[in-house]
C-alpha cells in the first residue's frame, strides 16, 4: 500500500487517464489487426493490472474477456519470479486451467510496465484468434493449442521458437502472426502511455490512485447492494446446446445481507462438450450481471467484486475442471446471467429486463480458398434480441451481456470467403409481447461458394427467454438446412458448393401485460413488421 493519498480531483484525473489508456490501447489493436474477426468484429479487450493481478481497468469492449484477464498475472507470477523480469519481457498464454484463460481462442498477452527500474503495473490485452475450427470438443486436449504463460519477448527479443510453435499449430498462421504483432502494438502503447503518467504525476500518486479507485468501487458497490431488501432468492432456468442431448437445469440461490451479496451456483457434472465454463469465467459473468443491476456506473476494476462471495461445485459444467472442454462457453455464461437476472428481478423487478435472447449463436466455417487453394477460417457469433425493461422496449438484432462483439458487414463478409450472405434480417414476432416489447432475433441465410465445414452452436432452442411481470416469452432459435445437406453432428456438417443454411437466432422476453401496451406503439409495431395482424388480435386484443 502506498503512504500517498492523493485528493479526490487528482483520483478522478488519473481514473479518466487510466479509462483513456486501454480504449486507445484497444483502438490500436482493432487498427493494427489483420483479421476480420478482431479488425471487423473487434473481438478482443485492453486492460491495465496492478503489480497483484487486481484489475485496475478495462475497457469497455467484452464482459466474458475479464475471465481470462483475472486469472494469467497470478499464473505468470507461479512460474516467472518477479525479480527476474526485465523491461521488455512479454509473456502470452491462453489456457484454461494453466494460464488463467476461459478458452483457447482467446490468446492473451501481458506485458510487466517498468518505471525507474521497477514493476509499477501490467498492460494486459486478448485478442480472439479464429483459427482452432473444425476440431472436437469432448475434451480440451482436442481444442486447440494449450500455451500456459510464457515469454514470448524477453528483454525486448522476440523467442523465435515460441512463436515458430505456436504458428505451426494454427490453420492460418499469416493472420495469427499479422495479429500478435497487432496485440505487441497495443501492449507496448499501454506501457508507453502508463510511464508517462507516472512520469507526469509520479509512480506514487498514480498507484495510490489506482487503489483508492477500487476502494471507490467497493464503496459504490455496497452501497447498491444494501439498496436492494435484505432476502435470499432461488431461480432456476435450463441451457441446451447442439453438443449435448436434452437440457441442463441450472440453479441459483442468491442472498443479499446488508452490504454484501452471496451466489452459490449448482448444476449438473461437467461434460464430454465444449459448454463447460472455467470458474474464472463464472467470475467475470458474475461480476457483469451483478454490476448491471446494481450499479451499471460502478467503475470497471477489482474493487465492485469484493462485496461478492461466489461458490460452484468443482467439477460441475458452472465450475469445471481438467480436463473439461470450453470453446462454446459463452452461452453457458449468458444463461448464468439469466438465472442472476431472475433471482434479482424478485427483489427488485423494475431495474432487471425480461430475459435476453439467452445465447450466443456461432457460425464457424473452414475451408481452402477456389483459386489459391488456401485454408481460410470464418468466424461469426450473432446477436438477438433484447430483453424488454420496465420503460422501454428491448432492441432488435444485437450482441447481449458477456458478448459484446459486431457482426461482420456483408460486404466484408463476400469480400473475403468463399460465401455469400442470401438474407440478413430480423425475424418477425420473435420478440416477447408486453406491456413493452422483447427485442426481435436475427435471420441470416448462408450460402456456401465452395466446399466447406461448418459448425454451428447457439442455446435456447428448447426453451424459450421469459418474460417479466406479465411479459410472454420471446422466439426461440433454430437451424434450417437446405436440400440435399446431410445431417449435421453435434452442431458440425458439410456445405458442398450451392448448400445454404439458415440461422435464426431468439428474441429477447416481454414486460408487463400484453393488454396494456400502449395502442400507438401497436400501430407502429405492424407498420415496421415488428408483428402480424393475426398477432395483434390474438395476443394483444387488438382491431
């Protein structure tokens, strides 16, 4: 701790300086990338660390990404003593039991930030790294490449060997090596902006203004917490995946006492699927959920998290363990928000939304390019619908809680892959009824070019995103495919050249009774496509 307490104004400064470092450092990864994945989706995040590993900020890119953040300093400092580290010294890792990571994808790299010849902070980046396709997912042996974390750059010198590793194990290793070279540019931003704060307000204010940033964190967030009824409140809800057979109940009991809040998760033994979550990724959903609710202005560091006690069985799909496969879980974190967000709605039902869309629907395609006969690997994950809030309608068509990523323009799209994009729009009634509306899903119709594999996930295909206070739920997902395709394996198939498959994502759940929705907003829901006529009547009373 530093004996430096810097005044309010000087802690606000350097707080928006902190903020202003890793969305620049953000930008520059985004710019200096190669693939669409992270130059058109911005699949990635920037963040700055203390010398512990508490996050002293992130940016305001991907929730789920502070999984793998929150976990690789305390990995780096198990295996690389501080005191041999030197300026320069750049360690990356991805992997989900040995680097901190959530799943293999997502590479990170950290980077320790040297002031007058000593360790003052880490900058801290994830870019995700489409490449590890067409693999399978009983287990993470067969995901892709595990790299626990280590030096990639020592003093400054690229470890040839390292990287040379690495990229014999990537399908397109010219865009893995364009990205890492993206993400060096970012970290080294970081570190250059980061010296020059201390520089201008010295290492000793800046560190002491870091800590009393998550102290004003903590406060904030428990004075949110005592703002809600003191209870304990149970919710439970399902998560079904092209992996898996049948559904997963999921359960939550969340208690609120006093400042503090409590979350004890329980669901079923890992599986032989890609859907189980690292506990590091049950942290990161559930400070975003809890943060939501609570306090969305709460600032984005280590601080919000220490009023929350959170517990999941070891060796259960919410807590899992070696060797449990992890690609696909995002959509388990986005129905863990959901079971959040409906224990929350109990005690306070007019700050939580009807339910999201509750997924995250990915489309993975790998193939060789006609002309040059080059590998290329496609990666989308699209957005839903939005759940509807106690004032307002839920949005239509976008990324919901621990994604935040944009979907790749169409022309980029064509541009690039052999594919080409046959419908893009949004799927009429799949938003929730109520008082006000759920957010409408997605439809996009995929038409293959050449030959091709492709994987398909999402959730909620069964089940249905509730509504609230009255609200009816929203459309489910599905998966048309074309004639002649032959039938898809656990989310995984072929496209031969002219095959198409459609994929319609949910919508999000309604609030409030249908009968009191508000007649101009009706009016105005049949006139953009919103609903049918035969809806109106049916379910909202309506000539």
């Amino acid at each position: 701790m530093s004996n430096t307490r810097p005044d309010p104004i000087t802690v606000e400064v350097i707080g928006s300086a902190l903020s202003s470092i890793v969305e620049e450092m953000g930008e520059a990864l985004v710019r200096a990338s190669y693939s669409t994945n992270i130059k058109e989706r911005r699949d990635c995040s920037t963040a700055l660390f203390d010398i512990a590993g508490n996050t002293l900020c992130q940016a305001e890119h991907i929730p789920i990404h502070l999984g793998s953040f929150i976990g690789i300093i305390a990995h780096i400092l198990k295996r690389h003593p501080m005191e041999q580290m030197q300026p320069g010294d750049v360690f990356v890792g991805n992997d989900a039991y040995e680097g901190g990571g959530t799943h293999l994808p997502d590479i990170v790299l950290a980077e320790p930030i040297f002031v007058d010849g000593r360790i003052v902070s880490w900058a801290v980046n994830l870019a995700h790294h489409s490449d590890f396709a067409d693999r399978g997912h009983a287990h993470i042996f067969q995901e892709g490449l595990r790299i626990p974390p280590i030096r990639l750059y020592r003093a400054g010198e690229l470890q040839q060997d390292v990287q040379d590793l690495i990229l014999l194990n990537c399908q397109v290793p010219r865009e893995r090596l364009s990205d890492l070279r993206a993400q060096m540019a970012a970290n080294r931003l970081g570190v250059s902006r980061m010296q020059a704060l201390c520089a201008k307000y010295g290492t000793e204010t800046v560190l002491a203004a870091g800590e009393a940033l998550q102290d004003y964190a903590e406060r904030k967030m428990r004075a949110g917490i005592a703002a809600i009824p003191d209870g304990t409140w149970h919710f439970t809800d399902v998560h079904d995946s092209p992996e898996i057979d049948g559904e997963l109940k999921l359960t939550l009991t969340l208690t609120v006492s006093g400042d503090t809040m409590s979350l004890d998760f329980d669901g079923p033994d890992q599986v032989r699927a890609g859907i189980n979550m690292t506990f590091t990724a049950l942290l990161a959903t559930v400070y975003y959920a809890v943060k939501t609710v609570v306090d969305p202005t709460l600032l984005p560091n280590a601080g919000l998290a220490r009023p929350l006690q959170v517990s999941a069985r070891e060796g259960s799909v919410l807590n899992c363990v070696l060797p449990a496969a992890v690609n696909a879980r995002l959509s388990t974190c986005q129905r863990v928000v959901d079971l959040i967000h409906g224990a929350l709605a109990q005690a306070v039902p007019e700050r939580v939304t009807a339910a999201h869309n509750g997924a995250c629907f990915v489309a993975s395609f790998v193939g060789r390019q006609p002309v040059t006969g080059e590998p290329w690997v496609y990666l989308e994950t699209i957005g839903g619908g939005f759940g509807a809030r106690a004032t307002k309608d839920g949005l239509d068509g976008v990324h919901v809680h621990t994604t935040n990523t944009s979907n790749l323009p169409v022309e980029a799209l064509e541009i690039e892959y052999p594919l080409t994009l046959m419908r893009y729009e949004l799927v009429e009634g799949s938003g929730g009824a109520g008082r006000q509306r759920g957010g409408m899903g997605l439809r996009r119709v995929y038409r293959a070019e050449a030959e091709c594999r492709l994987r398909m996930d999402g959730s909620r295909f069964a089940s249905a995103p509730w509504g609230l206070q009255g609200g009816q739920p929203g459309g489910r997902g599905h998966f048309v495919y074309g004639p002649g395709i032959e039938p898809f394996v656990l989310g995984n198939g072929l496209l031969r050249a002219g095959d198409w498959v459609e994929i319609i994502t949910p919508g999000g759940g309604g609030y409030g009774p249908p009968a009191e929705r508000d007649r101009a907003a009706l009016q105005r829901d049949l006139a953009e496509g919103s609903i049918t006529p035969e809806a109106t009547q049916r379910i909202y009373g309506a000539d």
